[in-house]
C-alpha cells in the first residue's frame, strides 16, 4: 500500500490542489470534505487519472468524527504519513456587526478542527512509532490581521500557536509541524471575500481585486497549485529537520 496523506476541506480550492500534488508524489489520498458531492468529484479526478483515493464526508468541527477519520482512512488505504488541516471557512464584517454564530462556527472549524486534527493525527503517528508530518492551513491574516476578517484573523494567528506548540511537543516522536500562510489565492473562498468586501467597502468586485492585487510584489494572486507545492515540500524527506515554521506563500505582499 502507498503512504497515506490526509487532506481535509479537499473538495475544491486549495484542498483540491493539495490532494493532486500529494496524490502525484506517490501518496494515497484521503479526501475529506464536509460537501461529500466536491469530495467525491475530486476522488473521481484521481482516480481516474490513475491514482489511490477515497473520500470521507466530514466537519471536522466535530472532534469524534475527526478521530474516526483517521482510523477509516488508515483502515481503508494504508499507514500514515502526512496530515493537511486545510478544512476552513471565512466571512467578512466589522468587528461590531459580527454576530456570534458566524464566529463561533469560524472558530470551531479553522481553530478547533486543527486542534482535533492535530491531535488525531499525533495519536495515530505515536501509535505507528516512526514519525510523520503534520502541515496546517495558517494565513497572511494570521502574520498581519487584517480588516474586515477578525474573527478568521484570530483563528489562523491560534493555528500558527497550535503549529509550534505541537511541533516542540511531537518532535520527541519524530513528529513535524508545519504551517503555510497564503495570500490572495483565487477560490470559490476567494471570491466571496471580494463580493462582501467590495459591498461592505462601496466599490466594485473589480476594484476590489485590483486593489488586492496592487499589494502583491509578484504581480499575479496565488493559484491552489502554488500553495500545494509547498504542501509537497513539508511532505518530503527535504523537510525532514523543519517543524514549527509557518511559510508565507503570498506573492510578496509581507515581509519577515
């Protein structure tokens, strides 16, 4: 059986990229989704294009339900090697007309999931006895907060907390963690953050995105592919001595 890697929120976006450039660097791909039609289209994709998938129907909100993910996708396509928590929502509102359902539901998906991810997948590590990696979906909202996104702001400034905390404690074990932090990426997320901003700010959807793209040094946005290239690096014996880091894939919008 092939190595197994875990992508969570792989039914479209970034999720989606992960899950094909992990699925080409020879992992087994479990593809788990909380919109079981994307995950099982994705699933579909690869493999058709020859290579091992299944999806999983999963919030990983839910933390029991992230602990039976593992032990299925183990089950059913072979040992653990790599874990994504890429599962995450947004939405965009001042900080005063922010209303509580939006954040706390925020919260539980982008901060708990990954807490619960994070620990599902080190318990299953330990459990194996030879390491492995753990890679987290952080943002530049969690490097720099930005306006507008409060609540998502906080929650990925806690997943780089969660990064280091977990990497100093696993290291023991051989176990890494990493973060990567896009920038603008262009997603179905994506575009529901340029519609509510561009409302809430009175221009255009165009100006919006013009204006975002003024920021980047590179002149272009992210693609999913972009991000899941450095996914696939985390994932590799390259970055075997590399835990507790998060790495900007922005373009050059901010600097360290």
């Amino acid at each position: 059986m092939a190595k197994l890697a875990i992508v969570t929120g792989a039914g479209q976006g970034i999720g989606e990229g992960i899950a094909h450039r992990l699925a080409k660097d020879g992992f087994a791909i479990a593809v788990a989704d909380i919109n079981g039609e994307t995950a099982d289209k994705v699933t579909a994709d690869l493999t058709n294009d020859g290579y091992t998938a299944k999806s999983y129907h999963i919030d990983v909100a839910d933390r029991e339900r992230v602990f039976e993910l593992v032990q299925k996708a183990v089950a059913d396509l072979g040992e653990l090697a790599v874990y994504v928590n890429n599962a995450g929502v947004a939405f965009i509102n001042e900080i005063v007309d922010s209303a509580e359902k939006d954040i706390r539901r925020l919260l539980d998906v982008n901060l708990l999931g990954t807490y619960w991810g994070t620990q599902a997948a080190a318990e299953q590590f330990k459990k194996q006895g030879h390491g492995g990696r753990i890679v987290n979906a952080a943002s530049l909202a969690g490097v720099e907060a930005s306006a507008l996104q409060s609540a998502y702001s906080i929650s990925k400034f806690g997943v780089r907390g969660i990064t280091q905390a977990a990497s100093k404690e696993l290291a023991k074990d051989q176990i890494t963690v990493n973060a990567y932090d896009p920038g603008i990426v262009r997603t179905p997320l994506r575009d529901g953050i340029d519609k509510r901003t561009a409302e809430i700010k009175g221009i255009s959807v165009a100006e919006q995105q013009k204006n975002c793209l003024s920021e980047i040094s590179l002149g272009r946005e992210a693609t999913p592919e972009d991000v899941a290239k450095v996914v696939s690096w985390f994932a590799s014996p390259d970055a075997a001595y590399i835990t507790g880091q998060s790495i900007l894939v922005d373009g050059g919008m901010r600097y360290q």
